[in-house]
C-alpha cells in the first residue's frame, strides 16, 4: 500500500433492511434505506467525523464499514482489500485492525464478565499470547485507558458511565488496531465526563497512530475531534469538507441549518444570531422523498429538486456537496 | 427584577430516598426565588437533583421511599407543604405544568392525543367535550401541529418524536399555567427539532406571559433562554447568576471547569479540552465538607471540612465556594 492510498475506502455503499409481512409466508413489502450510496475516503492517521440526525444512517454506515451488517451493494476497501468479497475467515483476521467503541457504555458490556475477562476476549478469540501475557496485557491497556489495573476483576456495574466507556476503548485497543469505529462514545456521558474521554481518543491517536470514523450528533465535539467532517442526511452524505471549511464556508442548506442549529455557549452570541429553523419532521427512510431527499425542508428547494437528485460532487477543491443550488444557499441562507 | 412578583419562594429544600445501599442525599437543602414571567435555567449533570427538586416541589415523587423537607415552598404566597394531596393535584396541570423529558414515555400510549390534551381541560376547568375539542385543536394549532382537528384523534405511536414533544407542551398550557417547567424537555429530540421547540417556548412565553423554568444538562441551550441560570451539584446549588455573568465570569470553581471543557469556537489546532478529573461524590455517603472538594483545582484545607452556604458576592449573584477563584485565596 503507498502512502497516499486511503487506508479505509467506502464506494457507493447502500444498506437496506427488509421489512417483511407475515408470519409463516413472509414477504418482503418494502425497505428501510437506511444508507443509500454513500462514498468516502479516510486517510491513515485522520479523523473524519460522521454527523447527521438519529435516523439518517451514520451508525449503520459505521457497522457496513466493518461488515457486521452486509452491504447490500457498494464495495468496502480496507488497505486496498475489497471487504465485501472478502471471505469469514479473512475477515476475522482483519478485524484485528479494525475495531469498534459502541455509544452505550452499559449495554455495551457483559454484566456477567469481569472487566479482565472482557478486555482479554478478543485476544483470546484471536489466539494471541499464553494466559499469562494476556493477564499482563489486560494490566497494561488498562494503565493505557487510565484505569487502576487493580480492577481486572471488578464487574461493569461497579464502574460510572465514563469508566465503562474507557473499558470499551481498552478493549477495542486490545488488538492494536489501526482504525477504530467510534461509534457516539461520549452521547451517553455527562459534559465534564466527556472531555476526559475525548482526550483519551486523542492521546492514543497520537500515541498509536489510529485512524478514526468519529459518529456523533454533537457537532462542537465532532469539530474539536476531526480532521475532516461528513454530514449524513436520510442515508445519503449532503457535505464533506475539511473541518475548518466546513464551519466557515457551509454549502449544502441542510448543514447550514444544522450548524445553526446547534446552541452556543454564549448568552451574547445566542441572542444576536438568526437561527435557521427547519420546517417539519425527517422523513421516513423507508419513504424517502424523490429527487433530492432534503426538498421537503429545504428553504430554498425548487421544482428540480423534487425531481432530481442532485449529484454528490466536487464543489471546489476537497470540499464535496449535492445540491442543485449552492449558489443560492450561500445567498439566501 | 426586585419589583416583580416573587411567585415561586423555595426555601431549605431537601429530598432524600431511602434505599437498600442507605440514604440517598439528592437535594439538601436549596433556596430559591422565581419571579413572574421569568425564565430560570437550571443547569447540571445526571444526578446532581436537578429533576429530582422540581418533582419536590410538584409532589410527583413517590413517598416513601422518597422523603421531602422544607422549611416553606411558596407558591403565589400559599405554602405548598401544607397542602395536602388533593389541594396538590388541584395545582398540578394547572397552575404549575410540567413537560417531562421523554416525549415516547410520558405520553400515554392507549389513548388519542386529543383524550390527553381534553383531559386537564375537563378536569381544572370544569369544560365539557364539545368545549374541550374546540379547545384541544385550537392549542394543537397553537404548538405547531399541522391539520390539528383531524390529528386529535391520532395515538401518540403516530406522531414523531418532535410532535409528541409538541403534544406533550399542548397539554402542559392547556390551563394557562403561571409557571411551566420543562424538565430536559429536548435531550431526546435531535438538534433541528430542539431548535424548533425552544423557539416554540420563548413565543409561548411571550405571548402568554407564564415563569419558566427550563431544566437541562446543556449549557448551549440555556445561553439563549433564561434569564438566569442556576448551576447544581451533588445536591446543592453552587453558583446562581445572571445569564451573562454565568458564561462571562463564572464564580464557582464547578461552573468555570465545566465552561472550560467545552469545544471552544475558535481553536488553537491541537489543543486540548480542559476536563474535570475524577466522578461526583455517592450521594449516600455525602462528604463533610464541600461536595466539589476531589475534583476542585482550587480546594483550600477549608474546604475538607466545612460546606459554603450559598452566599451573594455581587447584584443577584450567589455561590457556595469559600475560595475567590480569581486570587485563588480563600474569600
């Protein structure tokens, strides 16, 4: 692999759930459209943050990277190695160097196993090291994720919600991946808890050389994290731009309402700003709108967009958009 | 603000939960006042009793294993602890409304929008069901829910999670409360919705002229709402301030670090977000002195032993620290 291929490669990536009716003769009667061609690339060593609303597909996107949901079309490259072809047992070992931190620190781990025994499954399942190494192994990611490696066999429900979260790092870091999924790791935790996770991922990135997909809803924490952001909207991404060009030059209008959206902590600021507010609910991905799936909120939405979907392109250099009517947005918006 | 109408006076409130591990100490012991049409945040981590004082002061929590105290709750100037349940319920719903957090459980799932908005209606103000339709649709119009009449007839399961919230603030104004309270009312919604809704309240507040206050773990939200915010902690409250002067000079060792853990706007590239180390004390076994005390970068030997009432240092601002975080000296 040279060094400028990305290491992880998304190419047109659609995952729809069948829902079916019937008990005994079920049918398929339609599909949740949960990500509908999405493309993307990651860099070695980069942070590209996913945002979007619940519902659009950015978690689904998270798990059809690593294959725990199949794709239903597209193709997955991982260094250069089509995923989706790849056969289970391939997969398996390169899921060594792709892991997982799930949003939910308490549904995430076994209640029933300790916290040694939960860091050390994958290296068991792995095959990795005699018992003895992977007791010290435990110890030591434990240190890593700044936990007292006194706890190896304490249960989950002894730890708060920011200790759990640094339970389910040090297991997804057991591996020594090179990219790690991080799925909403700090939603369910409590501001000052969430800062002390956000450092970890960034101190370990350093220190590791780890390549992340950062999903969250909260866009100040998805800013501070990454490199370069998407926004996702109804299973399609609207926006992708490095972080900086994204916040000072907004082009699609769904980001631009969504970065309106957000609340700042400036009473001052919060007064003066003029906030965009979006009309109406989020479709259903199992329905979504034709053409450009964000026409029935846009502010600006035309004839055109209710019939053609606009394509995802290069606007200016790196900084990708789909919608018919940038220009306008910039205007009116 | 001294000029207007004190309508909510709490004084000395404390909440405790008896429980298999102990007592739980959730509030102890909180003072304050809320004047007509104000809009009071109330800002603060899981846990810290923030829900936990309002349901006090509503009634609505289970007794035992809850206990709740307090040397007097005035409302309008009618001390609620006297008040025994049915005078309670008289109040709830329509004098005081609440909007709770989760707009898919606090609805009840088996009957129409329209019975639950009817209901209060019915009930507070004696309207019968021809009266209480008109009126439901009209306040379903009123939260924004479009074609209100035929919706009234919709279960909860039909509306999307921003509507039911929108439902739920329907229900909520139904009689013209003088004081609503919104208990994290958007945690749940994502942030489009929660734009839409908290533009929603501040036009209601307006136009109807009602006190708020507007519970929520979310220093962004509170920026652009209230008037006045009011940071809590294990408990207690530790800093009560003027909106501006709560983000513009924070007092209280707690309010500053978790101003400071925030992204900024305006990053250095690289930097990193201050955190405040450590977990919030178990409130069964409460610490003697100031709870922030282990996780407190300005923590003097004071402060191990002796809890800081809550004291005024300048105009309307209050906290409870023995230490000016400014020299770093004990005040």
């Amino acid at each position: 692999m040279s060094e400028n291929n990305p290491l992880v490669r998304v190419e047109n990536l659609v995952k729809h759930f069948p829902i079916s009716r019937g008990v005994i003769f079920q049918k398929q009667v339609g599909a949740v459209k949960a990500v509908d061609g999405v493309s993307f690339e990651i860099k070695k060593g980069e942070t590209l943050g996913l945002v979007g609303e619940s519902g659009c597909g950015k978690t689904t996107t998270g798990r059809t990277i690593l294959q725990l949901h199949k794709p239903t079309d597209g193709e997955v490259y991982f260094r250069d190695i089509n995923l989706t072809e790849a056969s289970d047992g391939k997969l398996r070992e390169l899921r060594r160097d792709m892991q997982i931190i799930f949003q939910d620190p308490y549904a995430s781990l076994n209640p029933r196993m300790t916290v040694g025994r939960i860091i050390a499954e994958p290296l068991e399942v792995h095959n990795i090291g005699t018992p003895n190494e992977r007791k010290e192994r435990v110890q030591e990611l434990l240190r890593l994720v700044g936990l007292n490696p006194y706890f190896v066999n304490r249960y989950p429900h002894e730890f708060s919600g920011g200790q759990r979260q640094r339970i389910g790092v040090a297991r997804a870091l057991a591996l020594e991946p090179e990219f790690i999924v991080c799925d909403e790791p700090i939603s369910a935790l409590d501001v000052s808890i969430q800062a002390q996770v956000v450092n970890l991922l960034e101190d370990l990135q350093k220190e590791m050389g780890l390549t992340y997909l950062f999903i969250a809803h909260d866009l100040s924490m998805v800013r501070h994290i990454s490199n370069r952001i998407a926004v996702m909207y109804l299973g399609k991404i609207v926006e992708l731009a490095d972080r900086d060009t994204l916040f000072a030059n907004t082009l699609h209008p769904y980001s631009i309402a969504l970065l309106s959206a957000v609340p700042l902590h400036n009473p001052a600021a919060e007064r003066e700003r003029k906030r965009i507010i979006l009309f109406g609910d989020v479709p259903s991905p199992a329905n979504p709108p034709s053409g450009c799936r964000f026409h029935t909120r846009c502010p600006i939405a035309e004839k055109r967009c209710e019939v053609e979907d606009p394509e995802f392109r290069e606007y200016e250099k790196d900084h990708w958009v789909a919608c018919h009517f940038v220009e306008k947005a910039q205007q009116k918006m | 603000m001294e000029d207007k109408e004190v309508i909510l006076d709490i004084q000395n409130l404390r909440t405790t939960f008896s429980t298999q591990e102990g007592l739980v100490h959730a509030v102890n012991g909180i003072s304050y006042k809320l004047h007509t049409g104000e809009t009071l945040g109330i800002v603060g981590e899981s846990g810290c009793g923030k829900s936990v004082s309002m349901l006090s002061v509503m009634r609505l929590l289970e007794i035992p294993p809850a206990k709740i105290m307090a040397d007097a709750i005035y409302f309008k100037g009618d001390n609620l602890m006297d008040y025994p349940n049915n005078e309670m319920r008289k109040i709830r719903g329509s004098k005081i409304a609440m909007i709770f957090q989760d707009p898919m459980t606090s609805l009840n799932p088996v009957l129409t929008i329209g019975f639950q908005i009817k209901e209060p209606l019915k009930l507070h103000l004696g309207m019968d069901n021809k009266e209480a339709e008109a009126r439901a649709a009209e306040l379903l119009k009123l939260v924004g829910i479009p074609d209100a009449e035929s919706r009234l007839d919709d279960y909860p399961h039909q509306f999307s999670g921003g509507m039911r919230q929108r439902a739920m603030i329907a229900i909520a104004l139904a009689c013209k409360p003088t004081l609503l309270i919104a208990d994290e009312p958007t945690t749940a919604l994502d942030v489009t919705i929660q734009a839409q809704l908290v533009e929603l309240v501040k036009e209601l507040q307006d136009d109807l002229g009602m006190a708020l206050i507007w519970i929520t773990h979310d220093l962004g939200v509170v920026a652009g709402l209230a008037e006045r915010v009011i940071v809590m902690y294990a408990g207690y409250v530790v800093e009560d301030a003027p909106v501006d002067s709560l983000y513009e000079d924070p007092r209280h060792p707690y309010t500053y670090a978790l101003l400071k853990s925030l992204p900024k706007l305006i990053e250095v590239p690289g930097e990193k977000l201050e955190t405040i180390e450590g977990l919030p004390p178990d409130l069964v076994e409460m610490p003697k002195g100031c709870p922030f005390v282990p996780r407190c970068a300005f923590a003097q030997e004071k402060c191990k032993t002796e809890n800081p009432g809550l004291v005024e240092i300048s105009l309307d601002h209050r906290i409870a620290c023995w230490v000016d975080i400014k020299t770093g000296e004990l005040r």
